[in-house]
C-alpha cells in the first residue's frame, strides 16, 4: 500500500475515532446530571445563573462539595451571588430545595421514589440511544470519506474494504462504551 493512501485512511479512522470519544464524553456528562439518590456535584455545576445580568455556570461562580452521601454545600465565591444561585436552583428541573444560611446553601437530595427511578431509567436509556447514534453518525461520515477517497482513486477498493470493517471495529467499541456508561448509570438509579 502507498504510504499516501496509509495516511489518508489513518487520518480518516483517527478523526473518526477522536470524534467518537467525544460523543461517548459528552454522553457521560450528560448522565452526570440525572439525579440519583447520591449527592453529585455534576447536578449543579453546570446550572446557569444570572449573575449581574449574565448567565454564568455555577461552577464558576461557587465551589461545590459533598460533605455527606445526600447532600451538596454550595459556596459561592462572592456573597452577592447567593441569592440568584438559590433562584437557579429553584428554577431548574431538578426538584431540589435550596437552604440559604447567608454564606452557603445547603441542597439535600431526598430519596429517589421506585417510580421516579424507573422514570430516570428510561432517561438514561434514550440518552444511551443518542450516544449511540451520535457514534453511528460519526461512522457514516467516515464511510463517505472513505467512499470519497475510493472514487477519487486515492485509495484501492481492498484498501476501502479493509478500512471500513477497521471503522466498524472502532463503532462497535464506542457503542460498547456508551452501553457500559448507561448500564453504571442505571445500576447507580435502581440501588436504594
């Protein structure tokens, strides 16, 4: 094989893998934000607050600590912030009181209802299905590169053979990823 059509195809898979890493990435951290019974800093951290005007995420605005398995302390870096991350907290789909003592405010995250954790569960599975598809769009972009490269006669029709079940590989590990993270995930919502 030329080395031309080595690097082209090494490009291709690279990117292709690359890309695939980050949909898995963004899938985990949009998992992180389910609620489950624990108290996780990733249920906040990204809210959006109106400080002075501007919507900020709460992490750069206050640290956020788990000082116990259910509950959050929130710390905001300026006290003047206080009160527009309480009405964030309050705003957001989370379903979380906020207790404002002047200088931090306290989320406890209550118990998970069985019914509400089957709910999450579904969640988490059509998130799971998005990564998934994500991943897979990734390879359908890649296999037009190939195509392309193929028709271009950059590349032989073997060399296009073999690229596209070493592309296939690759998806079946992402989609194995992303399948793992949503598993943890909802093994993490059903424990009591």
């Amino acid at each position: 094989m030329p080395v031309a059509e080595a690097t082209l195809i090494d490009e291709t898979m690279a990117d292709a893998e690359q890309r695939m890493s980050k949909a898995v990435d963004a899938l985990r951290r949009e998992l992180a934000t389910i609620r489950t019974g624990r108290a996780n800093p990733a249920l906040v951290e990204h809210l959006r607050v109106d400080y002075y005007g501007t919507p900020t995420p709460l992490n750069q605005l206050a640290s956020v600590t788990v000082p116990e398995a259910r509950l959050l302390t929130i710390q905001p870096w300026d006290k003047n912030a206080l009160e527009a991350i309480e009405k964030a907290i309050q705003k957001s789909d989370l379903g979380l009181n906020p207790s404002n003592d002047g200088s931090v405010i306290r989320l406890v995250i209550p118990q998970l209802t069985e019914e509400r954790r089957r709910e999450l569960v579904r969640v988490v599975h059509k998130k799971v299905e998005e990564g998934r598809v994500a991943v897979r769009n990734v390879r359908r972009d890649a296999h037009e590169m190939l195509r392309d490269l193929l028709r271009e006669k950059e590349i032989s029709e073997d060399e296009e053979h073999r690229a596209q079940e070493q592309l296939q590989k690759i998806t079946n590990r992402f989609i194995g990823q992303a399948d793992d993270v949503g598993e943890e995930k909802g093994q993490e919502l059903l424990e009591v």
